[in-house]
C-alpha cells in the first residue's frame, strides 16, 4: 500500500490530522493505540508530542528524538482500508 504522509498537525489529546499523497485525510488519537514507553515516551509531553514533523524521505510523520510511526498503520486508521500484504513476500 505505501501512502506517503504530506502533512501532519498536531491536535489535543495526543491526536494527529494527516494528509496522504492521495488526498485522503483524516485524524488518528494515538492517545487510543500509543503505548508511551521507550522512544515513545517523550511524546507523553505535549509540548514535544506537538513537533511532530513529516519526514519526506520516510513519508511518515517523525518527532527530534526519532520516534517515527508506520505510515501503512496510519493511512488504515485514517481511510478504514486493511493493511494489505504481499503474500509472495513471506
């Protein structure tokens, strides 16, 4: 699938508006399926959670301390379509 991410905003409540290359778009509450440990930690502050950025080499959205997320995840939540596997890679 691989739906690059273009824009990414920052809402209350640990929640992200995403824009896809496709034009599909639409807010994630990560508060809902973000565990904050590890790397993730950091984005327990929501003054560092809000310099997500979007990374256009990696097409997904990325904070300084390199916390990034899978776009792949991302786009199912926002558009409702399952993630899709090539078979014939496994």
């Amino acid at each position: 699938m691989l739906k690059d991410i273009i824009a990414a905003r920052p809402l209350d409540n640990y929640r992200l508006h995403l824009r896809f290359e496709d034009g599909a778009e639409g807010t994630v509450d990560l508060a809902q399926t973000l565990r904050f440990r590890g790397v993730f930690e950091p984005l327990r502050d929501p003054a560092f959670f809000a310099q997500v950025r979007v990374d256009p080499e990696l097409g997904t959205v990325t904070w300084p301390n390199g916390a990034d997320l899978d776009p792949d995840v991302l786009y199912a939540e926002v558009t409702g379509e399952p993630i899709a596997f090539d078979e014939t890679a496994v």
